[in-house]
C-alpha cells in the first residue's frame, strides 16, 4: 500500500466515525513494519473521557495482533483541517515509535509531515521509569 492508498484508507476510516456530540470525524492509517494497514475511527461517548481516538483505535488493533514496530501513521478529519494526533496518542505512540516517527496529517489538498518528537518532546519512557 502506497501513501496516496494510506491516505484514502485512513480517509475511509473516517466516514465511520462515531460523533454524534462533536460532530468531528477522524480517521487514522498505520503502517506496520511489515506493511500490515491497520485503521481506526473516532468513538464518542456522552462522557468524553471515555471517547476513543483514531490513533489509539488503529494502534490497539496493531498491537492486539501481535504488531509492535510501525513504519507511519495517517490522520484525517472530515474537514481535512491538517489535524494531528492529541498529547494522550501521541504520548501512546512514543511508547512504541522513535522520535523520527512520520505522523502525516491530512490537509485536504496535501499532507503535512511531522515527526512524532517534534510534536511531543521530552517524553515519560520507560527509560524514565528505571531513573
């Protein structure tokens, strides 16, 4: 699966959103190291707390499989506003991903590329943990 095909796929996902409260769909693609496409929309739920997001959707999916090395992600809105993933996905992602890690955000006429350490430095890991 190329990019363009990741893009659609994630933009797929997003017509499944659940978002009956925002009314703000999301959707997400994830590539594995291996090239498995994993894919997730947002869930709402009244308690907003317990809503869950694209990315963490897609990468439980992943993991849930056995999945633990990833190569990119793809984020969508049905605005195609550029959305990046929010502190809790991203903080979920370093868990798995180095700071190079490719997060592509969905601007309706192109992507933009950012780096999952750009987006959230000096992160908690479990090199934090041992310290």
């Amino acid at each position: 699966m190329d990019d363009t095909e990741l893009l659609d796929a994630a933009r797929d996902a997003c017509e499944n959103a659940y978002a009956p409260y925002s009314a703000y769909r999301v959707g997400a693609a994830l590539r594995t190291a291996d090239g498995a496409v994993y894919v997730g929309a947002n869930v709402e739920n009244a308690n907003y707390s317990n809503s869950l997001h694209a990315e963490e959707v897609a990468l439980g999916s992943a993991v849930r499989d056995g999945h633990d090395a990833f190569e990119r992600l793809v984020v969508t809105s049905a605005a195609r506003d550029g959305v990046t993933p929010c502190g809790m996905c991203r903080q979920t992602f370093v868990e798995f991903c180095d700071d190079d890690f490719p997060i592509y955000c969905d601007t309706g006429d192109g992507v933009e590329r950012h780096a999952l350490g750009d987006l959230i430095p000096e992160t908690i890991t479990a090199a934090n943990l041992d310290a």
